[in-house]
C-alpha cells in the first residue's frame, strides 16, 4: 500500500488537495490492484447565522479496483449550533459513470455527533 495526500490551506477555514492511495491484495488476483485518486475541499466554520455554522468537503474520485472502474461525486456536510454538543451530517455519494460491482447510482446517509467537552479525562 502506498499513498499521496498533499493538502493546500488556501485560508483559515479553506483547503484544498489531492489524495492518492495505490493498495496491492494477496488475496484475489482478479482484484489485485487498487487505486484511489480524488480531488478535494474543505470549506469549514461556513456562518449560516450568529450561532448555526456549516462544513462542507465535496470530492471528486476515481476508483479502479481489478479492471472495473469509475468516477463518482461524494459531499459531506455537517450543521452545528455554537456551545451544543450535538451536530447534524450528511454524506452524500454519487456515481458519475462507472462499471463496478456493486457500485450504487447515488448513497447517502445522515448521522449525529457528539462533541464531548474538554471536561473529560485526558492520558
């Protein structure tokens, strides 16, 4: 297994990279050779109101795993509420054009946080 990951922070609350991961299995020779790129941002602390914020990190990707492949579109973005400990997410993933088994038209999910304070004991 090998990978790239080179992030640029354009501001305080802005990056942008790429992301490379090349995996070789022992496992199924039909299957032996992964490769992952994707083009990436984050866009963080996005004021909605004086106490709502919102992150978003949307992605392109190729994925070839054997001789199958295929490019999607995936977001995540989370809502949060200042001084609360409960945040709000969605990941949302969309093929583009793809030939992988399996491979689904368009995932998503939502999911809820737990921020714990700084309250708790650290090692």
């Amino acid at each position: 297994t090998a990978e790239l990951a080179p992030n640029y922070k354009v501001t305080k609350k802005t990056s942008v990279g790429v992301y490379y991961l090349f995996s070789y299995g022992l496992d199924d020779p039909l299957v032996r050779y992964r490769h992952f790129f994707t083009i990436n941002s984050v866009f963080s602390d996005v004021r909605l109101s004086h106490n709502y914020a919102m992150r978003f990190a949307p992605q392109v990707f190729y994925l070839r795993i054997g001789k199958e492949q295929g490019y999607f579109t995936t977001a995540t973005i989370n809502f949060s509420k200042k001084n609360f400990p409960l945040s709000v997410g969605t990941i949302l993933n969309k093929r583009i054009k793809a030939d992988i088994t399996g491979s689904k038209a368009f995932v998503w999910n939502v999911s809820l946080f737990y921020s714990f304070s700084k309250k708790y004991f650290k090692l």
